[in-house]
C-alpha cells in the first residue's frame, strides 16, 4: 500500500535523493503509518533482541502505530565473522518477531551477496536505506509522520515511543535530540574509558550552550529523531562511514530546527569497535590500548573566544567585514586567521547583500558558521593555541562559570552534566 497519498515534496524525495534498488523490506506491510523505527544492524545477533525486547515494552496501543525496519548491512569485504552473524540474524528476525509479538517489525537485507552495501559505505548508508524506505510507507494523511533512528546494540525505556509522540505534538521544530548515557561497562578499565569519552561529548556540548552557539545539542545516531517534512527539507540522510549523525542533524537545524527532548533516555552500549574511523567505539578501543590520556579536553579558553565571536556578529551585524575582523583580531589573533582561511570576507558581504533583516541574517549566518565550523575553530584554536589538556582542568571551570560546584572526579563530573542535559 505504500507510495500513495504522499505530498509532493516526499515524492519528489524519493524519486530524485532516495536509494532505490536492490534493497527491499522483506514483507511490504500492508498498511502505512505514522512513525518508524529504523535500527541498522551489522553482526548484532547478541544485541539486537535485547534492543527489540526494550522496544516491546513500550505501550502496545503506541508500538502499533509505529514500522520498527530493521537493516542487516554489510559490505563485501566484511569478516568472516560479521557474514556469519549477519545469517544468523536474518534467520532469527522472524522468530524474535513472534517472541516478542512485534507485529509491526520488518527488516532489509542489505548483507547477503548482490545486496551488500557498497564499497567504502557504513552506518550512514544503512541508515539510508532504512529511513528512505520507511518513508514511503508513513502516513500523512492526518498528520507529519516520524523517523526515529535508533542502534541495534542500544536499549530503550518503556516510555520512549510516548515521549517521542508528545514532544513533537508541542515543537515547532523538525527534529529531535533525545537524553542519552551509556550503560555500565563490564570492568573497570572499560567504565573508565566510556565515562571520560561521554564526559568529552557532554563537555563539548556544555561548552557550546555557554559560547551561545545554536548548536548546542547532542548528536548521537543512535538517539535523534524527526518529522518526515524535516527529513526531506533536510535532503535525506547522508550517507557517511561515520559522523552522518552529526551533519544530519545539522541540516535539519539549518532546514526545521532541532530541539533536545526531555522525559526519556536511550542506553547506548559502552563497547569498543573499530568499524569506523571515529566515534564512541573506536576511542573507548584505543583508551582501552594506549590508556586514558589518549582523549584530552579542549580548553575552556576555546569555548570563551567562540563565545565572543557570536556575541560580537549579533552586535555588528550591520558592519563591514573589515571591521568584523578587526573585532575577532581583539577576541584571538587565531581566531581572525581562522576566518581569513575561511573566506569570511566574501561570505559576510554575501549574507548581508541577501538577508536584510536582523533574525533572518543571523539565521544565515549561522548556516555558514555552523556546526561543523565551529568545530573547526576550535580545533584551529587548539592546534595554534590552546592545546587539549586533562579533563581535571578542562570541565571544573566551565561547570563554575555556569554556576555549579564542580565535582571532583571524572565519574561525578559526568554525573552532574547528565542531570544538566536531562539524562537522568
């Protein structure tokens, strides 16, 4: 029943940005939707009926209303041992299905030979491939349907599905950040590990909301969420090895915005991993190799000349460029260099030629200065400056500039900044 009653904007999507053949859900449900639940799965046939199993339990009369689409992915060059896995889950999907009476699962093979995914493609190309389908079986008939994008090795609680439904029936925004903590390690050495890596990603967020950026939120793949509009506006999901959460939900903040939402968590695994190149796996892996001190803070320093630098645009928006520089040369003589290689000049002239009106020129600065911008900069800015140093030093500073006690170890540090970006 799928492809039928969709707005033209969707259509236009999946005619032109969606990813087509050879991929198929294994049984095209009979009816359309309003969410999906989709949860990519490389060798997680020990994690993903946990994650299945924490979805059952939500509200019955809610899991009805939402197709959980799961993607078994791997490229032709996988291991041995993620193939075999992959097999057994495809066999085993049907059985956990009816173990845990999830009427609405479907899944799509994108592991078996002629149905792999392709060279040098990942996480953000299953995840594609799952959202893109799902899509055309939502309906919007009544309402803008969700995409909820979730990991195979995380848990949920029971009330995930409902806050989801509220939060987006009380936002004006397109898309979702959803609380949320990884669970317990099974030793030391790797709680450890996952508690400073999280305590990093929420030190960099802190850091963010003080300096004002726009894009202080979280941007885990396994806990952000969306309304379908927003997916299209936002051109889809990329299809990245790693770091595809990241720039989705920036275009979506750029597109529809994205707020963080309260009132639930999802438990991501605190495992290692070297499937990508980056990313919560692969540095609990390497602290796990070469000890702790191989992931340093950045300096609160950072924080404070990114800080400077917005406050400084929303003051001078009217100026010249010349005169914007000459500011940031004030703020950091780094931080005008970093501008400068950036083609500032020409951009700013740009955005004011453009956008004429105060909120919708800085709504357009802040697509050009973005998420990924300011991340640059504060690398430029640790690499010529302020070299990352030990969390010790880096968050108790930004914890009391805000206000708040800081705690001495690195445990309770991350518990506090937990409370304080609601993942309690």
């Amino acid at each position: 029943m799928p492809d039928k009653c969709l707005p033209p904007q969707v259509a236009a999507y999946l005619e032109r940005r969606a990813v087509s053949n050879p991929w198929r859900i294994n049984e095209p449900p009979s009816r359309s939707f309003p969410g999906a639940v989709v949860i990519p799965s490389l060798a997680e046939s020990v994690n993903l009926p946990q994650t299945l199993h924490s979805l059952s339990e939500n509200r019955a009369g809610l899991l009805s209303q939402f197709l959980i689409l799961v993607v078994v992915n791997q490229r032709a060059d996988a291991s041995d041992q993620e193939k075999g896995d992959n097999l057994r889950t495809l066999e085993m999907l049907p059985k956990w299905k009816e173990l845990y009476r999830l009427e609405n699962l479907h899944w799509v093979d994108a592991a078996m030979p002629g149905m792999e995914l392709p060279r040098k493609q990942g996480v953000g190309m299953a995840r594609k491939i799952g959202l893109d389908l799902a899509l055309r079986y939502l309906l919007f008939v009544s309402s803008d349907p969700l995409l909820v994008c979730l990991d195979a090795d995380t848990l949920v609680q029971p009330d995930y599905l409902q806050t989801l439904a509220d939060h987006f029936a009380g936002s004006s925004a397109g898309g979702a950040s959803i609380p949320y903590r990884h669970r317990q390690a099974d030793n030391l050495a790797g709680q450890a590990a996952i508690d400073r890596y999280e305590l990093f990603l929420r030190t960099y967020v802190f850091g963010l909301e003080q300096a004002g950026s726009p894009y202080a939120f979280h941007t885990v793949g396994s806990a952000m969420a969306c309304r379908a509009s927003a997916y299209v506006s936002a051109g889809g999901m990329n299809r990245r090895l790693a770091g595809e959460d990241f720039y989705f939900l920036q275009q979506v903040h750029k597109t529809s915005g994205v707020e963080t939402l309260s009132g639930t968590v999802v438990l991501p695994s605190p495992r290692s991993s070297h499937r990508v190149p980056f990313g919560t796996g692969r540095s609990v892996g390497e602290m796990l190799l070469k000890g702790e001190e191989r992931l340093l803070f950045y300096q609160p320093a950072v924080f404070s000349i990114l800080g400077d630098w917005l406050a400084s645009v929303k003051e001078y928006h009217d100026a010249d460029a010349s005169l914007l520089l000459s500011s940031a040369a004030l703020i950091s003589p780094v931080l005008r260099e970093f501008l400068e290689q950036a083609g500032f000049c020409e951009s700013w002239e740009n955005l004011k030629k453009n956008n004429r009106e105060g909120m919708k020129f800085q709504i357009a600065f802040h697509a050009w200065f973005d998420a990924f911008r300011s991340m640059r900069l504060i690398h430029h800015l640790s690499d010529k400056a302020y070299p990352r140093i030990a969390p010790e030093l880096a968050v108790s500073p930004l914890l009391e500039r805000a206000g708040y006690a800081a705690p001495d170890t690195v445990a309770e540090q991350l518990e506090l900044l937990r409370r304080l970006q609601g993942a309690y």
